[in-house]
C-alpha cells in the first residue's frame, strides 16, 4: 500500500479509458489514502470504474502472550486499571484500515491506545511474541496460525458474523 499503490493509481488514471488496462489493489489505496492524503491526485470515484472484487480478508485484534486478557472486555479492563488507560497497539502499517480500528476502539471504549505502526505484520508479530508490543491489529490471516497454536490470543474481528475458521472469537459487533 502507500506511495507504491498511489504511483500505480496514477498510472492506471493516466491510462486510455478502454478497458485495456486493470489495476489490482488492495482497498487501502482506494478507501483510505484518499482520505489521509492532502493530494492522492486521484478520485478512486471520479477516476476509475470498479470491474469487481476477488477476495476478501477480515481483520481483527490479537494480545501477546504477556498480556493477560483472554477476552476483548478483559483487554480493556487491563488497560483501563492497570496500564492506566494508555496502551500501545502494533498495526502493520500507517494509514490503513488497522490503524482506524485502533483509533475507533480507544474512542468506544475510553482508552488512549497509540497505533505503533510497522513495516508489516511480520515484524509486529514478532514483536508481539516477543512480548515487546501488548496487542496488534492486522487480518485474521496474519494471526491465525499463531492463534491455533495457542502463542498468540485472537480477542475480536470485524465483520457481521464469526469468522468459520475462527468460531471461538466474537465479532465486534456482538461486542457492542
């Protein structure tokens, strides 16, 4: 995502309007660096024609092992009384999706969780296991694995329904 995705976005609206050339992205170029960016120098609505969409991945909150909570509402419960409120939260890069899911649970919930951000969720994962980072928020893919394996544990996903894979964890929205 980010300059990378911006740069093909350009190209792509520079393009002859004639179907002749696509342009696969993630939603992060198109939903969010609009919204961050002063000047994308694209109108995702104005600019292009969407031609459909071919996959999907939800995203949802993780703990690492050091961090006590073994359910959403115990996650803000320890932050609330015993990390004072604050708390740092690892997303796999600025701008995105992960880091307007921290900023929205901190409003809800009356924390102040500060979006570590990083150079994907590789690095924050390990930092996670490391016990060097409390909790992330990346897609169910990066932490699923891991969640199996009991090293980290999964608290929440967006999304209307439970994910199939993962029927153990509540969605947000049953949370409230």
């Amino acid at each position: 995502p980010g300059a990378g995705g911006q740069i093909a976005a350009l190209a792509l609206k520079s393009a002859p309007a004639d179907a002749t050339v696509l342009f696969l992205t993630h939603d992060h170029t198109i939903s969010i660096l609009p919204q961050v960016v002063k000047n994308a120098g694209f109108d995702p609505a104005r600019d292009f024609v969407s031609a459909g969409g071919f996959a999907s991945f939800v995203n949802g909150l993780a703990v690492s092992p050091g961090t006590p909570a073994t359910t959403f509402q115990e996650f803000v419960d320890w932050v609330k009384t015993r990390q004072g409120g604050k708390s740092a939260v690892g997303i796999p890069a600025p701008a995105s999706t992960p880091e307007f899911l921290v900023k929205l649970l901190g409003q809800r919930y009356g924390l102040d969780l500060v979006s570590a951000p990083y150079r994907g969720s590789a690095p924050m994962i390990g930092d996670m296991l490391g016990n060097q980072i409390p909790a992330g928020v990346a897609s169910v893919q990066d932490f699923i694995e891991n969640h199996r394996a009991g090293k980290l544990r999964m608290l929440a996903v967006l999304g209307g329904q439970r994910q199939t894979a993962l029927p153990d964890v509540p969605t947000f929205a049953e949370l409230g």
